[in-house]
C-alpha cells in the first residue's frame, strides 16, 4: 500500500490510508461490544424487592466487585454476601477491554518506580503472584473464558523506541529481545521496528466470559446477585450500613464499593478520578490465507510504545473464525465528567483505529470491521488503584485502574476484604493502599487541561519521546505517567 520508505509515524501512516478503503471497513460493523454480542449471553439475573440484610454488601458487578464476593466467601464460606449491580452483570469495562490480564498493579515499571520508588519491585512481585492466583481460581472453579497464557509483544513504532526496549531488554532476563526483521519475521508488519517478547507477564481472556464465570461461581458459592438494582445512597446506622437502592433497603454491617469509573458513593472521592472512553475494532474473521499473510502464529498481545498507545490481539470465536482486535490511541473525556451511552460511539476514533490498522496490515486490507464500541474506564493521576475506608472501618472503597482492571481487579478486591477485616496485613500496609493520588481540578480546569496533557503526549510522540514543559511539571508534581 505504502511505498518503500513511508514514515513509521502512525499520524504520517493513516494519512495514507484511502478513506475509501477505511469506508469500506466500518461500513458493516455493529455498534456494539463484540464480547457482550453472543446469544449464550445470560440472561439477566433477579432485581431486589424489599429488605435484604447479609454480612457483606458488595456494590458493582464488575471484576472488582465479583472477586470481592467470591473471595469473601472463600475466606468464611457462612458469611452471607450480596452483590448489586445498577445493570448487568459485566456490562461495563468488564465486558467491553481488550482482554489482557496482566501481572503490574502500576501500569508498568516505569510508572510504579516514579511512584512508589521505595516498593515497586515489591509490588511487581505481589503482581506476579496475583496473575498466578488468578490462574488458579480460574482452573478450581472451572470458569471458561479462552484463559491463554501467550504473553505480550511491546513493539517500537518510531525509531527512538527501539533503543529503549533494547535497554529494557537487557535488564530483564525473562524478556527477549527482537530486532526488525526477527519481529516481523514473528507478525508482519513493516511499522513494527522492534519488539520484546514477554512470555510471562500477561494472560489473555475473553473479558465477558470471564466476568460471568466469576458470577457463576459466586452464586455457587452462595452469592446472591441484584441485577438492574442501582444503589443510590449509603448511610451509617449504628452497628449497620444502610444502602438504598431501586426496589428495596439493605443492611449489612461491612460494605465494599466497586464502582470504578461511576460516581462514588463517597463524595469525597468525586474529584480523584474521571472518566475516559476507550474505543475498539474487533474483525470479521479471517482466511486462512490471510492468517498466512501477517503470520503471528504465537497469538500474542500486542501493545506499541507510543504515550497514545495501541493494543492489538487475535482472538478465536465461537464459530473457531479467528479475528484481530485493535484498540487505544484515543482516550476521550467528556466535559464534566460525563458519563453517557451516547459516548460508547465516537466516529473520528472508529475511523483513526481502522486507518491505524490498514497501515499496520496493508495485506489484510479486503478485512471488514464486524464491531465497534467504547466505554468507559476510570483513571486517577497515578494511573493505577488507589484505596479508601470511611464510616469507622465499615466501608471499604478502590477505584482508580485506568485499564488494568483485568488483573488489578483481584489485587483490589483483596484490600478491601483486608481493610474490612479490620486487622494489619501485607496489603494494608503498602505505601500504594496508604497513600491517595492527587484529585483532579474540578471544571473547566479538568477539561482543559486533559485536553492539554493529550496534545503534549501527541507531541512527545512525535519528538522523540521527549517531554514537554506540561508533562515535565505534571512529573514534577506527581501527576506524570510513563509506562
């Protein structure tokens, strides 16, 4: 498609791209979730009528909140735990991400040593045993959702990368390193300038799949889960939490809020995160001579290096077609925090990601988008979970993922039934779960200036990776992120 010598840049790259060619990839595609558009979908689940009381209420049905209960009834199989969710079960992030499970709580090493210098190797290693627990869980409770333990391919798109994944390399005795010609050698794409492979850092999963396994188990284990029950309130009362929700009160002396990327029920973490859409492609499936063409015969993840990065992994359907994911680069906020379903649809990012994937495949470009989507993910100024208790220790809370839910996700529900128990543990102690990260200003402030961030970090990508005067003051002020 490009002729020899094409600038590597993805801005360069999609300029070349027909906008026919990318009018003819979206022009079928659904506007829904690939994950959650299956027919053995299940079906949605009771709604609460009148009065519950349990010992532990667990506010959100995502992965934070599903992992909460089944763990809650791991470690005391008669306490009773109740789960409500304001949709369906995996509705939200937990149904619509890329899928790739990782080991890092802090959105990589680069960002937890700027962070938390003094326990970042110390949380890589809490990480890597998360990952392998949850590998554990996924085989004891015969969860089915495509657990595939490939690991992930970190390209070099712009010729400075490939000196940094060259250092990165060298110091990581699990990793491997791959220049131009043995990566592509691995998945063609002649934007792809280097690559590490690592093989034991990330798993990748059928995101719904997974979320309605955990549900699953939960409800085998004794779990009742509220489904279209929104929880609108949350009082003290005594020795009890009073929530109140649609179609009924519950009680329960200990609750958990996994709300994530939606308002908090404690107003005083409104302004510690904001919303941001993230938006995929998922394809038709494809030929085996077309499979052939871009090789990728490891079934990796893959994630690029730029600060607007892509990720892209193959996947196998119901029907055994084999399809390509790509995701990223646009990360949209919306002002005042706005959280809509009309923002699960955002044309300009469609277009972008598709164009981004014909440069990438020129030899796939006969491949039809058969889905597009977004949602919502919650981001905080560290880029990873932070922790909360409120109401004297009855009230646990953890938000703040910014994308790495996957994982992170059991890490979190782990604190909060530690903070709940009320004792001193491993992960009570972590300078991560003691210490908050900056809130965000309030509006017009946070609108402008995400707007202003993401152009720096366009800029940056395109200087060689170097940062600005924004980004060298946001660092400074423990607000930077470098993954």
């Amino acid at each position: 498609m490009f002729p020899p010598g094409t600038p590597t840049s993805f801005d360069l790259a999609e300029r070349r791209v027909p906008a026919a060619l990318v009018d003819a990839g979206l022009g079928g595609a659904a506007p829904v979730p690939y994950w959650l558009d299956r027919s053995d979908r299940p079906k949605a689940g009771q709604r609460l009528t009148g009065s519950v009381r349990a010992d532990l209420a667990v506010v959100g049905a995502g992965y934070t909140g599903l992992w909460t209960a089944l763990m809650a009834k791991e470690r005391n199989p008669d306490r009773r735990v109740v789960v409500f969710e304001g949709g369906r079960v995996g509705w939200a992030a937990s149904g619509r991400n890329g899928g790739f499970c990782e080991f890092s709580l802090t959105h990589g090493d680069a960002n937890g040593a700027r962070h938390l210098p003094r326990e970042s190797g110390r949380l890589a290693d809490i990480g890597r045993r998360n990952l392998a627990e949850i590998g554990e869980s996924v085989a004891r409770h015969g969860i089915d959702c495509d657990y595939s333990p490939v690991g992930t391919l970190t390209v070099a798109t712009e010729e400075h990368q490939v000196a940094w994944l060259a250092e990165d390399s060298a110091d990581d005795p699990a990793s491997e390193f791959l220049d131009g010609p043995a990566l592509r050698a691995e998945v063609a794409s002649e934007l792809f300038l280097a690559g590490v492979r690592d093989r034991t850092g990330t798993v990748l999963v059928h995101p719904s799949k997974l979320a309605w396994g955990l549900a699953e188990a939960c409800r085998a284990a004794g779990v009742d889960i509220f489904e279209n029950t929104p929880v609108r309130a949350l009082a003290d009362h005594g020795a009890d939490m009073v929530l109140r929700a649609d179609g009924g009160v519950v009680r329960a002396p200990r609750v958990a809020l996994a709300t994530n990327a939606f308002p908090s029920l404690l107003r005083r973490h409104r302004l510690r995160t904001v919303p941001v859409y993230d938006y995929a492609l998922m394809t038709e499936p494809l030929t085996d001579a077309q499979l052939a063409a871009i090789g990728w015969a490891g079934g990796e993840g893959i994630a690029d290096l730029n600060n607007r990065f892509h990720y892209l992994r193959p996947t196998v359907d119901a029907a055994g077609g084999r399809r390509i994911l790509i995701g990223g680069y646009d990360a949209v906020y919306h002002y005042g925090r706005s959280l809509r379903g009309g923002h699960d649809q955002h044309p300009a990012t469609f277009r972008r990601l598709a164009a981004h994937f014909y440069a990438l495949f020129p030899q796939l470009e006969e491949v039809r988008f058969s889905h597009r989507w977004g949602g919502a993910i919650d981001t905080c100024s560290r880029f990873f979970s932070f922790f909360d208790v409120s109401h004297a220790g009855k009230v646990a809370y953890c938000a703040g993922f910014t994308g790495l839910g996957v994982g992170a996700s059991r890490f979190g529900a782990n604190v909060m039934l530690d903070l709940l128990s009320g004792e001193r543990t491993e992960l009570t102690d972590l300078e991560l779960v003691r210490r908050k990260p900056l809130p965000f200003p309030p509006e017009p402030a946070a609108w402008l200036g995400v707007r202003a961030t993401t152009a720096a970090l366009a800029r940056a990508d395109r200087n060689g990776g170097r940062r600005g005067p924004l980004l060298k003051a946001l660092d400074a002020v423990g607000m930077g992120f470098d993954s």
